[in-house]
C-alpha cells in the first residue's frame, strides 16, 4: 500500500497540472492586471506598494518573471500554479509523517480536484505563495518528532516563515497556531520554535513601517469611498461560514437552495456522527488522538484569531486563508477513515469529490465564474471603435486591464479621484472628451465611484447618446456615446 501511495502521489500532481491548464492563459482581472503592471516597474520600484496592502514577496518574484515573458500563463505558474502543486505534494507528506499516508492521499486528491484551490492556483496574486509556505513549514515543524529538530529542518521552517510572512499579513495567525500545538503537544521544540520566530521577527521588522503606511492608506481608500469595505471585506457574522462553504463547494454561488440543502444535512449529520465517535472514544480510552488534536489546532487557533481581529480589521475572506484549506481536508479526511463504519467514510470522501468536480466543471464551463475578460473586451472596443473615440474612467486612471492591454495605444480620460463627488468642476472636465465622436464608458465599479451617474448626465446634457450596449460576464455593461450625427463607419 505505501509503495501504491508513493507511486500515486506523482499521478495527482499530474492530475493537478492537468485540471490547472484550461484557463491559465485566460484574461488577467483587476487586481492581476495591477499586480502585472506594478511588478513592471524598475526593480527599485517594487518595495514602493502602499496602495496595495500586501507583503512584497509576490512584487519581486512576478518582477523577475517578467524578464522571461509577459504571458498570463507564465506569470501564473511562476507566482501560483507551482506553489499550488507544491501545497498538493506537502500536504500528501505530512498525512506521511503523522503516520496517516492514507489521510494524506485523500487529502491531496481533494485538494487536486478543488475548484477553490485550482482558482487560485491560476490567480496572479499572493494566495497560492502563503498557502505553500504554511504547508511547507508544518511539514519541517513535524520532521524528527522521535528525536531533536535536525538543522536542516529548523532553517527549512525559519525560511518558510519569513517568507510567508512577505506573502500574506495573515500568515502570522498560522505562526500562532504551530506556537499552540507546539505548547500543548511538543514541549521539546518550543525553545527552537521561539527561536525560530524570533529570527522570523527579525527579518519582518525592516518592512513595518511600509505596513503601517498601508493600513493608513486603506483607511483613506475607506473614507474616500463609502461602499469599498464592503467590496473587499465579507461581514463578520458571514464570514466563517463562506470560509467553510467555499472550502466545501468551491467557486460556484451558495445559494439556499434543495441541492445545497440536502449536501450540507448530509456533511453535517457525517460531522455529528464523527463527533460523537470521537467522544465515546474519548470515555472508554480517556483520550483523543493526537493527530485530531494536531488538525484541529492547525486549523481553529489561526482561523479563530484573525476572525476576532477582523472585528477592528476586516482580514477574513475565504481566499486569504487559503492556506488553512489543506488541513480542513486533513482533518476531514481523518474522520472518515476513522469511523467504524467504513462505508460511510469512503461516501463521506465520494460526497466531497464528486462536489470537487461539480465545481471544477462550473467552473470550466460557465464565464460567470472566471474571470474578468479584459482581453477581449479592450480588443473588441479597440477595433470596432478606431478612431475619435476615447475610453472614460470614473477612477484616479484607466482600469489596471485596461492598461495592461492596451499599452497606452487608445485615447483614454480619467477622473483622477476615487469618487466623482471629488471633482471640482465636473461640467468642464467632460467637456474636455466632447472632441471626440465617441465615449466608451464603463458600469464597472461605478455604484462606487459615481453612483448617482452624475458624469453619464454631463455628456447626454452635451448632446450625447448611448448607441450601443455591451455585456462582459463580471465586468458587467459597456456604453458607446456617439454625438448627434456621428457615423457610424468606423465599425464597417
């Protein structure tokens, strides 16, 4: 069986690849565009990202990618895909050095089959890079556990902390968690770990004060335009649960519905049974084994903390914390197979595999669930609109897709302020784009920016009508203004 396991933990990450390939080369979104063009910039430039409250680590690694190509796919397996086959082989590794190399296989094949985990495998933003490095660590923190923490495993644990925490500003929580479980169940490594940590903190302390000019720039973005918290942030009584619904059935909508309904009755009442197994276990032995503990810690301490700190900053969204999603199925996984009845452990993992590849077929098949299509938007715009036409924003600059796109060939006008209520005479600045025969103009975030539609009056108030209206999936609609009289040619 281990020489089968062994073996066939090659074929997953080859399954992996293979279900991370459609769709790896499709149109950058917002916020990959912006990290596409920010990491664009001179090498000197790439610590000067206060707009964009991340670490800097996915800054200077898309850097260096870019000197071999500009490619969506390249950069995407450069920054998420391998770290997302790396996180898959970890998390396959640690089920094998607890002794449970058959939990650690079904938890690899689940995460293979994700459609959470293969979105983010393909997603150029710092996601994927938090979720290796946790894994990673966890996996030289269990290493020796006979014996003392070998060298080699201590710096391998110190480097994947210090670079998880230049991944993600909530890597710190999964760092509280492996000091939990090293408290309750490994007293001989604590000195290591404090250690550990605070060579870790060390390392951390040069990029403070560029972390503290963030969150004062957030706090502005807030002030400046009411309704962006609740763009970015999820509310705080929803937000464990879309963690666990978004673990459970990855990209497609939650919608209380009959299917959703008889899966979830049917995930619960598995749980309640698991539970109570457990706890009648737990009377007859006086204990519950250390690897229940072990997933538990790992998951609840880091999940737990950041959700009490997102009641002063909203930090929890499913996606940021992705790197807990390998031991949810960890944990899962454990319970199935350690249920008496083993039929109903393995329909436990049928259920959960077969809600994989529903969602990873969604996924595939339906655009509402990929991303933004910027690509062909701005060629479609670009070639049926050539000429005396311009492409306005409601924003400080043209979208970031846009730019990365266009490359600066297309007229475009800008608002220059997060909020049109910001504009001081916006009569005059609309009249600046009256040159031109048409106004491509973009519903895309305009409930925030402008959302009385005060610019879309300046132009008809100029004469302007809308003779054309275009739908992108998640982008949303596209209006062409014309002025009275304008032909129509330049689309023939």
């Amino acid at each position: 069986m281990k020489l089968k396991l062994g073996l066939s933990i090659w074929i997953l990450l080859g399954l992996a690849l293979v279900l991370r390939l459609p769709l790896l080369g499709g149109s950058f979104w917002l916020d990959e565009a912006a990290q596409a063009l920010e990491s664009a910039r001179p090498l000197a430039q790439q610590f000067e990202i206060i707009p964009d409250f991340q670490p800097p680590l996915i800054h200077l690694l898309v850097h260096f990618a870019l000197y071999f190509g500009r490619s969506e796919w390249w950069l995407r397996t450069v920054a998420a895909l391998i770290p997302g086959l790396i996180s898959i082989w970890a998390t396959y590794q640690i089920g094998k050095r607890l002794g449970l190399e058959k939990v650690g296989w079904w938890a690899a094949l689940l995460l293979t089959t994700s459609s959470f985990h293969i979105f983010y495998s393909q997603e150029l933003r710092p996601y994927a890079l938090p979720l290796m490095f946790g894994v990673l660590s966890w996996w030289y923190l269990l290493a020796d556990q006979a014996g003392s923490w070998k060298r080699v495993n201590f710096i391998g644990f110190t480097l994947c902390t210090i670079a998880g925490l230049y991944s993600s500003y909530l890597y710190p929580f999964l760092v509280l968690g492996q000091l939990a479980w090293v408290g309750v169940q490994h007293w001989s490594r604590l000195r290591s770990l404090v250690v550990a940590g605070i060579l870790s903190t060390l390392a951390f302390l040069p990029w403070l004060p560029i972390f503290f000019r963030q969150l004062a720039a957030g706090g502005e973005v807030r002030r400046d335009l009411p309704g962006w918290e609740a763009v970015v942030s999820v509310p705080q009584l929803k937000s464990l649960p879309l963690v666990f619904g978004k673990f459970i059935y990855g990209v497609v909508d939650l919608e209380l519905n009959f299917f959703f309904i008889v899966t979830s009755l049917a995930l619960v009442s598995f749980g309640g049974v698991s539970l109570f197994q457990l706890w009648r276990s737990r009377q007859k032995s006086n204990s519950i084994s250390k690897p229940f503990w072990f997933f538990m810690i790992w998951l609840v301490v880091p999940l737990l903390t950041s959700w009490i700190i997102s009641f002063w900053i909203p930090v929890v969204q499913p996606k940021r914390v992705l790197y807990l999603l390998p031991v949810f199925y960890l944990l899962v996984t454990y319970l199935a197979l350690q249920l008496k009845n083993k039929t109903m452990g393995y329909l436990f993992l049928g259920l959960l595999l077969a809600l994989n590849c529903w969602g990873t077929l969604n996924y595939y098949l339906r655009p509402v669930y990929q991303r933004e299509d910027w690509r062909q938007l701005q060629q479609e715009i670009t070639t049926e609109y050539p000429e005396s036409a311009v492409a306005l924003f409601s924003f400080p600059e043209p979208f970031a897709p846009w730019r990365w796109y266009d490359d600066g060939n297309y007229p475009t006008a800008s608002t220059g302020v997060l909020s049109v209520a910001q504009v001081s005479d916006l009569t005059q600045f609309a009249k600046s784009v009256t040159k031109y025969q048409y106004v491509v103009s973009f519903d895309y975030l305009l409930d925030l920016s402008d959302p009385r539609r005060q610019l879309e009056a300046e132009l008809l108030a100029f004469g302007y009508q809308v003779i054309e209206l275009k739908s992108y999936p998640n982008i949303g609609f596209v209006r062409i203004y014309a002025k009275p009289g304008a032909t129509l040619s330049v689309r023939e």
